[in-house]
C-alpha cells in the first residue's frame, strides 16, 4: 500500500453547533406552537396536546405544513418562531 | 499556465518518430531562409540535430497548445497562432513556409506520429500537472500504511460496497466527460442544500465506478433529482422503500453500452449501475442523505444502491417514454421516477390485449394496497415479449393506456374502510362513487427486458403530485 491523496467527495462543512434552550419550569402563560406536518391523524394527537396545554395556561397556536413531505417552508419556520414561545411537531400516524 | 510562443514559425518534434527523424534537415532550410524558426523537442534535447532546439521537458507547450501529432508546425503572430499543419506534406509545409522546394527530394506525403502529450500512460499526469489547479475539493492524504479502501468506508464516504479512490488523476480524467466547468453549480442537494458543482459529482461518480462518458447523464439525472417537483428530499427521508428509478432514452444510451434487454433491472452492466450509484453517492456525500439520519425508510429496497436502466426503443410499438414526456426524437433524456422495487407481472397464457390488459390491470391494482387510489403512480415495464402481443393487434401506447384506466375504475364499496374486511381505505361516503386507481398520467409505460418471457414488471411511486414527487424529464447536454 502506498499513500495517496483522494478528493474530498463530501461537501466540506460541519453543521453549526446550537445550545438547546432550557426546559421552561411550567408553560403557564407561554405561548405554544404547534406545527402538524398533515399526516394522517396528527390533529387528533394535536388536538388532544391543545386540550392540555391550554389546562396548564398556556396559549397555544396551531401551524400546519403543506406537505409532510417537504421541510417546513422558511416563511412557516419564521412565524413560529416569533409568535411561540416553545414548539411541537406531530409527527405521524 | 500557457507558455508563450515566440512570433514566427515554431515546430514541435520528436525524435522517436520517424517523420520527425525525416524532416529534420528542413529546419535548417527554413532557419537559413531567413524565417523565425523555433523547435522544441518533446523527448531528446539533442534532437533534430540541424538547428538548435528548446526542450518541452514537461510537455507544457505541447499539452497547452493541443499538439496531437508531430511534427507539428504552428505560425504565431502578435502572440497568438494563426495557422497550423502537422505531419509532412510537401505540398503543405511549402506553403506555410513560402519555400518552394522545401523538401523537393522527399515523399509526397508521410503521416506524423503521436505527440507524447497525448500518451495514453502519460495523460492522466499532465491533465493532473496542468489542470489539477480547476479542482477545488479538500485534499485527503493517506498515511503509507492506510487501506485506502478501508479508509474510504471509514470516513463514511460508501454505499456499503467499496469505492474506487477519488484521486485527482482519476477525478481529472472524469472531468473530461463533459464540456462544462467544474465549479459550476447544477443544483442545490438536498437535505443539507448544498451548492452541488460538476467537480463533486464527478468525484462521486469515480467512486460509483463510472466512466467519463457516463458523466453528463449522471449530472442531468441529479439535476433531474434535485428541485421542489421531484423531492428528493421527501424521497430520502419518507419511511416508504422509495428512491430514484432512472430511465435513460436516446441514441446515447447505446453508445455508452447501456442495457435495455436481459435482466435489464439487474446485475452485469457498468454504466446501468455506476449511474445510478453515482447519483445516490453524490445524494449521501454532498447532499448529506444518510440511512437512519433523514433516510428514514423503513425498509428500503435494494434499488437504492442504483435503479437505472435503458429503454428498449428500437422494438417497442409504445414510441419512447421521453418522447411521451415532451422530449424530441434522437434526444438523449433522462426521466427520474420515485419508485420502489420491481415486481413481476406473469402472464403466460394471453394471446389477445385486452387479456393481457386485464393482467396488467390487476397487477397494477394492487400497486402498495388493493384499496390505495389516486395516491401513488406507477412505472409499467412491458417486455418484448408481451409488447408483441400489442404491437400485432396494432395498439400504441394511448390505447393501452386507455384501456387500463378504463380496467381500473373501481367500485368505491370495495374501497372503504373495513371493505374486504380491511381497516385501510377511504371514507364511507365513497361507497357509492367510482375512483379510479390512478391519476390521469399516472402509468408511465416503458419498454425493456430480454427478448424472452412472457412477464412484464410493475414499478410503484410514492406518494404523488405536489403533495410528494412528480416524475421528471430532463435532456442530456453534454
């Protein structure tokens, strides 16, 4: 075996490092977002999720997604995260 | 850096070829007829031995001014070359010289021998030596005792299957597959939305095996991938065994060997494979779609290494699939389908179309749920074998088409929740409708497969339209 030089195939960059933020002590007077990415039967989870937050004071919000298949548009992404305190994604099925 | 010539006439020689040995007292003919004369030897420096020559050690001039054969003659003014003969002709060298009995004694005509800047074993190290500045990739340099194979699976860089090494003399040779510059951008990869350049995908291609010639359907198969109607994003990251299926149409199919006959989805072709590896590749390395990262699939399915195949144009009654799609005849194209795994359509005893259409028909319904409509498309691979059987009661591709959307129109009763005895379907309120299984054009016809076997095959899509992947066509530019 000999050395060699190869060609980075990769695209060269190391994804940026984010704290995560604390976990608020009670969500009392928050305000909750919560982001159904329409899969089949997400909003009867989320539904059940406002129910609750709303029981503990929260206010909540509710988001929706065109496509699940697609990323959150960048428009979507910023409205949330100006108008919410915290956030919730439903996943799936 | 291109050197540059001197004005007057400048000759590359040498002296391993016989022409070269021939016209070597010319020079000094041409020397003493009062014009600008410069030699540059290309192996011996002593050599021609009636003029004093420069020697193109590295082959700088020789490579940089596309020298093919010597002796090569080159006339140069202001700096830039206005006129160029090679070999010997008589006849030629006469007029470029304006001597008119240059050579009187000579054969008519000889041909040249080829220029060392253009041997074979020396190529790849002078493209390497004086292009390798157009590459921009970080360099990875092994230690001596590194597998370089192994180290290759290390870093995360493989499908699972060893690559071959993305060397610069391999990359560079890559390179010349297509016309276009390495730093240019082609699309943005997901998921990571990277900035893809020809230079990346020419180095994934390297590793999938590919060859030069491969590179432009490779770079039109990622173009065709990478934007918001196919998703390629949502086809990596859905928990369906999807991924791109790859149909290449045109003459060029041909020319670089691709195969549209015997096992045509399977083993044993190199540009088959390579390409649609090579596509994946540059997805996961550049892209950053990696399984059990945004790849969630839950099972997968073995095409997601490579599906792509030929179509068999020459014998089949449909027309093509690109040409279907808007592309014009003789066109080399791409079409990019997110689909799963083939499955098998056995029809053995049919002799008439609307039997063989019945067959279809019911394969076809039962692409990922007898009871799942108008949310995924499928591919419908006919092979020679049943395209026969159509092609002989004269029907083309619209009445086939025509009549399994006509066989698959079906009653909603069966397509409720709990119909069956099944808890998957629609809502009550479509008991009493007709749905159709597919969408208007959601069959995609396609030919292919080995002259014998009287079995088509079904691929199935994933989730359609804007709400997942629509199929895409892309011409092939080199």
């Amino acid at each position: 075996m000999s050395a060699s030089i190869l060609l980075d195939p990769t695209n060269e960059s190391r994804p940026a490092q984010r704290e995560q933020l604390a976990r608020p002590a009670s969500v009392k007077g928050l305000t909750v977002g919560l982001l159904d990415i329409v899969k089949a039967r997400g909003d009867i989870y989320l539904n059940r999720l406002e129910e609750l937050f709303v029981a503990e004071g929260a206010k909540v919000l509710r988001f929706r997604k065109p496509t699940f298949t697609k990323p959150a548009p960048p428009d979507l992404r910023h409205e949330i995260s100006i108008q919410c305190n915290v956030v919730i994604e439903a996943l799936a099925d | 850096m291109k050197p540059q010539l001197p004005d007057g006439i400048v000759a590359i020689v040498k002296r391993e070829c016989a022409t070269c040995v021939m016209v070597d007292p010319l020079f000094a003919h041409i020397a003493a007829s009062g014009a600008s004369l410069t030699v540059y030897t290309q192996d011996d420096p002593t050599f021609p031995a009636s003029v004093a020559a420069l020697h193109d050690a590295d082959l700088s001039v020789s490579w940089h001014y596309d020298i093919e054969t010597v002796p090569t003659l080159m006339r140069i003014e202001n700096g830039v070359e206005v006129d160029r003969t090679f070999g010997w002709s008589k006849d030629a060298w006469q007029k470029f010289t304006g001597i008119a009995d240059l050579g009187a004694d000579l054969p008519v005509m000889r041909p040249g021998c080829g220029s060392l800047s253009v041997d074979p074993n020396l190529e790849d190290e002078l493209r390497v030596r004086f292009t390798s500045s157009t590459l921009h990739s970080r360099h990875v340099e092994l230690a001596s005792a590194e597998d370089e194979f192994e180290s290759m699976f290390i870093r995360g860089w493989t499908d699972g299957l060893p690559v071959i090494p993305p060397t610069p003399e391999r990359v560079l040779r890559m390179l010349t597959g297509t016309i276009r510059n390495p730093q240019e951008v082609v699309a943005i990869a997901p998921p990571n939305l990277v900035q893809l350049t020809v230079e990346k995908i020419a180095i994934n291609a390297v590793m999938a095996g590919a060859l030069p010639e491969y590179l432009p359907w490779i770079i039109t198969a990622l173009e065709a991938v990478c934007n918001d109607e196919f998703n390629m994003h949502g086809v990596l990251a859905t928990t369906m065994p999807v991924g791109p299926v790859i149909i290449c149409n045109g003459p060029g199919t041909q020319a670089i060997g691709m195969n549209s006959g015997v096992n045509v989805f399977g083993q044993g072709n190199r540009a088959n494979l390579t390409i649609g590896r090579a596509v994946q590749l540059t997805i996961r390395n550049v892209g950053g779609g990696k399984p059990g990262e945004v790849d969630r699939a839950t099972h997968g399915n073995p095409g997601k290494l490579s599906f792509c195949f030929a179509e068999d144009e020459a014998g089949s009654p449909f027309g093509t699939l690109a040409e279907e799609r808007g592309i014009a005849p003789q066109q080399n194209a791409v079409t990019v389908f997110a689909g799963e795994g083939p499955r098998c359509v056995v029809d053995q005893a049919a002799r008439t179309p609307e039997q063989l259409t019945n067959s279809f028909a019911a394969c076809l319904r039962a692409t990922h749920h007898p009871k799942s409509v108008l949310s995924f498309d499928a591919i419908l691979v006919v092979s020679p074998d049943h395209s026969r059987v159509f092609a002989e009661a004269g029907w083309g591709r619209e009445r086939l088409l025509s009549e399994l959307h006509a066989r698959l129109q079906i009653p909603g009763a069966e397509l409720v929740r709990g119909a069956l005895d099944m808890a998957e379907g629609l809502p009550a309120k479509f008991a009493d409708r007709t749905v159709p299984k597919f969408k208007a054009r959601g069959i995609l016809l396609a030919h292919a497969g080995g002259g014998a076997g009287l079995f088509s095959s079904v691929i199935g899509g994933w989730a359609n339209g804007a709400m997942g992947s629509t199929p895409v066509t892309r011409p092939v530019l080199s």
